[in-house]
C-alpha cells in the first residue's frame, strides 16, 4: 500500500493518476491485511464505499467535487453515521442504527470523503486503551504486544498501518492525543466546539 499523505493522494486524484475506485480498492485490500493483525475496525462499509468512490470518480471527471473528493477515510466508531450500526464499543449498543448522521462526519463526506469502515473505541469511549468485550483488543502496529492507547485507537492504528491516511477520531480527554502518540502519527484536538459531534450519544457535544 502507497505511504502518500492525503495530499498527496488528492493530487492524484485531481490529476487523474489514479481513480478514486481503483485508490478505494487498493485501500480495501490493504485494511484487510491490517485487520487481521491490529484489530482496528469495528464494522466495514466496503459496498458503501464504493458507491461514494464511484460518484467521486463522476465529479473529479468533470473537475468538480469537494476537497476530499475520492479519499478513502475512517471514522471513529462512537461518531453517527445515518442506518449504520453504532455501538460506542458496547454490547449495550449494539442494536443501536442511528437515524441521522453527525455534524462533523456530514461535513466529510459532503466534502467528497469515502468512509470505508469505522474503528474501534472501548466501551463509551472511557479508557485510554483500546479494547471491550464486544470488538476484542486493538494492538499497536508498533508492537502487537502494546496498547494503540486510547479512546480513538482504532483510528490512530488504520492511520498508522496505512489503512486510509485520515481518521476521524474525537478528543474529550486526551482520547486523539494519546493513541496518536503511542501509534506515532499526528492526532489534531481541535478547540472547543469548533467541530460539531451532534447528533451523537449524551456525553460530548462536540469533539473538544
């Protein structure tokens, strides 16, 4: 799998070097590979996926499209996403499909983003490692005999691994920040309420 940055991968994209189907595809198989050893995705959205890749190779043919157009990303697994399931890492959740979609992740994909899977968290999001009795442990790629940290470990290892080169985690307590540096990769804290989580679980209203 390509170590390019997502700028990197958007200039492709824009430049018609490679297709936001064909970049989709290769992610895929990549991420099967890091699933298989880290443990960082809590559901796959693979048909999704490719039904956005193929509208975003539509709009980049007639050089139109939002500024993520074609880019394979991730989204932590306690942000909604409208009739995908979202258990917040808990059994307790896990029937739960949210009839709408959060703010943040809506912008995304507004922006031509392609989520092809969400990644694991632990139960509510309130440890900074990253495992639960539903999804199991997520390890580090570093070292499989290592936490990821925590809360957004599935998505600081999907970025770290290769497997998409964003993810969208959230940050109450340090839950960016620390599985960002124990997987060494760059994890953003936005400031407070400058990223809207809403709709979302009763606990943070946005990602802080």
């Amino acid at each position: 799998m390509s170590n390019k940055t997502a700028v990197e991968l958007l200039s492709d994209l824009r430049a018609h070097h490679i297709s936001a189907v064909e970049l989709l595809e290769q992610t895929i198989q990549h991420a099967e590979h890091v699933a298989e050893t880290y443990n960082p995705f809590s559901i796959k959205l693979y048909e999704r996926a490719r039904k956005a890749a193929a509208h975003a190779d539509e709009l980049l043919a007639q050089g139109l499209g939002g500024p993520l157009c074609g880019l394979p990303i991730t989204i932590k697994d306690s942000q909604w996403l409208e009739g995908v399931p979202c258990a917040n890492g808990s059994r307790t959740q896990q029937d739960f499909i949210p009839h709408s979609t959060s703010a943040a992740v809506k912008r995304l994909e507004e922006a031509g983003a392609v989520i092809f899977a969400k990644t694991t968290c632990p139960e509510f999001c309130l440890t900074g490692t990253t495992s639960s009795e539903l999804y199991g442990v997520t390890s580090n790629p570093w070292n499989i005999e290592r936490t990821s940290g925590g809360s957004s470990g599935g998505s600081a290892v999907a970025v770290a691994a290769g497997a998409g080169s964003m993810s969208l985690g959230g940050d109450g307590g340090g839950s960016i920040r620390i599985p960002a540096a124990f997987c060494g990769i760059v994890g953003f804290k936005p400031s407070f309420k400058a990223v809207p989580r809403e709709p979302c679980f009763p606990s943070w209203s946005t990602i802080v």
